[in-house]
C-alpha cells in the first residue's frame, strides 16, 4: 500500500469514528483547538475584578449613607430647637409687653378710681393707691415708647403724652380739692382716659397678633419638622433593612443585640416605673404645697386683714357715736353705707378663707365638712342635695381627705356654673384599701370627648387622683346628667 492510499484509508477510519460531527462541527474545532493557542482576553479579569470591590464597597456606602442622615437630623433637630427657642423668647417678650401695657393701664384705672373717691369724700385714705401708684407711673409711661418702638398702628409718643396730661389732670384735680377749692367738672379728664384706654386696648390686640403669627409660624415649622423627619425616619429604615441583608449571616451579633435591648428595655421600664413613682411624689408634693400655701394666706387675711376690718368697724361705731347730732344728720347715711361696707368686706374675708381652706374639714374631719358642702349648696330652693355618707368617719388621712373634699367641692361647683341641674347627689363610700367618691347631676351633660380645653376643672380633679394613684372616672351625656366617680387608696 502507497503513502497516499494509506492516507485515503485513515481518513475515511477516522470519519467512520465520528459519524455525528458534520463538516461545520470540524471547521469550528479547529478554529477553537486554533483558538485555544491564542493569549487570553483581558475584559474578563476585569469584570471580575469590579464586582468584587463594588461587594467590598457596600459597608462604606452604609455607613456613609448613615452618617449622612444622622448629620441632617442632627442638624435639623438643631434647627428646629433654636428655632423653637427663638418663638419662646419672643413669645416671653410679647408676654412682658402686655403685662406692662396692662401695668399702665392698671396704674392709671387706680389712680383715677382713687382721686374720684378722694374728690367726693375727702378723706386723705382714698389717696393710698394713688400715692402708691405715683412712683411707677412716670416709669411705665417713659418706657412705653423704648418698648413699642415698631408698634405702627398706635403713635406711642402721643399716647405717652395723653397718660401724663391724664396724670397732670388727676394731679392739680388732688391739688385743688387739698386746697379745698372747687374742682370743676372731669370732663377732659374722662375723654383722655377713654382714648388711653382705647390705644392702650388696640396696642395690646397688636402685640397679641404679633404673639398669634409667632405661634403659627413655630406651627409651620414643626409641621415641616415633624415632615423632615418622617423623611429621615423612613430613609433609617431602608438603611437598617439593607444593612440587616447585608449581615443577615452574623447569627451571633444578632443575637448579641438582641440580648442587650432586652436588657436595655428592661432597665428603661425599672427607670419609668422609678420616675414615674418620683413625678407621682413630687406631684403630690406641689399638691400639698399648694394647699398649705392657701393655709398660710387664710391665716393671714383671718390675722391681719381680718383684724383691719375689725378696727375699722369698731372705729367708724365711735366716730358715729361721738358725733354731734347736726353733724351726724348730715353724715348719718355715708357713715351707715361704710358700715355696711365693712360688714360686706368682713363677710368676703370669711368666704375667702373657707374657699382657701375649708375650716370644718380641719376642725371636724372629712364627713362634716361634705355634708356642710352639701347644705350650702342645697341652700337654693331650685336646687335639691342627696347625700349618702357612712355613720362613722373612715380611716382617711388628711391629705387624702383634703383631695376628697376639693373633687367634690369642684364638681359641685362645675355642676351649678354649667349643667343647670336640679337635683345632685354625693356619696362617700369605703372598703379595707380605698375611699370612693361619687358626685351625680341631672343637668344638661355633655360630651366628655369634647370638651372645652380651656378648662381645667376636670383635669385638676384627674390630677389629684392620680397623684396617690387612684381612678377617676368622668360620664355624661348630653340630657342625661353627668357623674364624676374618683376612688383613692387609702395607703
């Protein structure tokens, strides 16, 4: 066999071998076999390579994308704090601008109510306020014009004027009535104080607006705040969702985590239990502060107004007897009128004092002094009183009666300003770890939910109950009557 018939042979052998590859199949083999001998392309080490530091560069975005949101609530909460700050010092200073308008308008109300007494009766002791009032109204209406400065509705300067010709007016009307000349009619003294106190009235309602655009503005920026930071908020929780996919893996830390907050919760919930205990004492505190301090002021005006009082009458009883008869004719009715005006002011003393300290809760206990409530309130024949009290007096400690007697006495007063009933009962009920008190209407109700904010009479009630820890319970509704329930431990 020749070279070339050998060949023939082989190939035809090989083909026979591999009866499935078609002659494309060949072709591309051997461009891949020439393929394989060729250098390696670069671009795949590169992919590689970018993948693998865009993996490693994920922890950095985090924490970079972290430190960036907790700067902007740094800063926004800082913001907004300054800002907050800056609404309540202007606020402060619009609250000084208005006690000072209302200053100088009391000052000079004073004066002139005791210049007009002084001028009809002549006696020296009408001047006392307007004495008194002497050395700070200069002040008052020197500083009007340095504190109202940008104040355009009102020309400040004119009305520093009109006070002192106001004040110049009352003066020589003093000086002439001393001199014991005529004291013609006050007519331009009366125009004057009207249109001080007609600016006076629309300066006050500048500086209150001012205050109300203060207040809206401080609004609107906590509205953008509470905004911002639902923003942030939301925007740290993508953060900690990504971050937890990123570290799902670490078990451990996770469950190290999840140890400490328990711990950490548990030691804030010991921390508000412990401060909730310390805001409950310091509460009652103030309570009992409060209290004693309208016990130091009763026995004040009981001492020392009381006493006034008592002097004055006994003085104004001699003056009327040691007068001749011609005089007392002509002073009979000014000197009864004064009588009767100390007697009415002795008698305020004595309804003041019982208000700031109620004598009977001290003197007969807690029992008493409902039942006495009861029958002052009862006292009106439109009004009927139903009380349910134990026989013998509880085992309830000052304080606790204290808070007992001023529930009741605040809802009886609530009861009689605003239902209109006809008909109230109060009960008083005790067992071996609480007292419990319970005052009923049928007046007009309303709807608890709905009440007005700007009183505080059933807040003041809730206060004191939850000072020692106890319920308080408030039902009405409207055409049924309202029922306030307040149960207080006894330890």
């Amino acid at each position: 066999m020749s070279r070339d018939q050998f060949g023939r042979w082989a190939a035809q052998r090989k083909r026979r071998l591999q009866p499935g590859i078609p002659a494309e199949s060949k072709a591309t083999m051997t461009d891949t076999a020439k393929a394989s001998h060729r250098p390696p392309r670069a671009s795949t080490p590169i992919r590689l390579g970018s993948h693998a530091s865009a993996t490693r560069a994920w922890p950095h975005v985090l924490l970079a994308t972290g430190c960036a949101i907790a700067l902007t609530l740094l800063i926004t909460s800082y913001v907004q704090s300054s800002l907050g700050l800056q609404a309540l010092k202007d606020l402060s200073a619009q609250t000084a601008r208005i006690d000072k308008i209302d200053r100088l308008q009391m000052l000079l109300i004073n004066a002139e109510t005791s210049v007009r007494g002084y001028l009809l009766t002549g006696d020296l002791v009408y001047l006392e306020p307007y004495e008194q009032a002497a050395p700070n109204i200069d002040l008052a209406i020197t500083q009007l014009p340095r504190d109202f400065v940008d104040h355009g509705t009102v020309d400040v300067s004119v009305l520093a004027a009109l006070a002192r010709e106001k004040w110049k007016l009352m003066s020589e009307a003093v000086a002439r009535q001393s001199l014991g000349e005529h004291t013609p009619d006050d007519m331009a003294g009366k125009i004057l104080m009207d249109e001080v106190r007609r600016q006076l009235n629309v300066l006050r309602s500048y500086v209150l607006e001012e205050g109300r655009a203060v207040v809206d503005q401080s609004s609107a920026r906590f509205a953008l705040a509470q905004k911002v930071g639902a923003v942030l908020a939301g925007a740290t929780l993508v953060l900690l969702i990504v971050l937890f996919a990123v570290l799902q893996r670490q078990f451990s830390l996770r469950e190290r985590i999840a140890n400490m907050l328990a711990s950490e919760n548990e030691r804030l919930d010991i921390e508000v239990r412990k401060r909730t205990t310390e805001l409950r004492q310091l509460a009652r505190y103030l309570t009992n502060a409060r209290e004693d301090e309208k016990a130091r002021l009763a026995r004040e005006l009981h001492d020392e107004l009381g006493a006034l009082l008592t002097v004055a009458k006994l003085d104004s009883d001699w003056i009327a007897r040691k007068l001749p008869q011609d005089v007392q004719a002509a002073l009979g009715p000014r000197l009864e009128r004064l009588k009767r005006t100390l007697a009415d002011g002795i008698a305020l003393k004595r309804r003041i004092i019982d208000d700031l300290r109620p004598p009977l809760l001290s003197e007969l206990g807690l029992l008493e002094s409902l039942r006495a409530l009861a029958s002052d309130t009862g006292a009106a024949p439109e009004i009927r009183v139903e009380i349910e009290l134990p026989e013998s007096a509880p085992e309830i400690d000052n304080e606790r009666a204290l808070v007992l007697f001023r529930i009741a006495q605040e809802a009886f007063s609530n009861a009689l300003k605003y239902a209109n009933p006809s008909q109230l009962k109060l009960s008083l009920s005790t067992d071996e770890h609480a007292a419990h008190l319970r005052i009923s209407d049928n007046g007009r109700g309303f709807v608890v939910e709905q009440r007005p904010r700007d009183r505080h009479g059933i807040d003041g009630m809730k206060h004191r109950v939850q000072t020692y820890g106890g319920d308080f319970v408030i039902r009405s509704e409207p055409g049924n009557g309202t029922t306030v329930a307040a149960s207080i431990p006894l330890r």
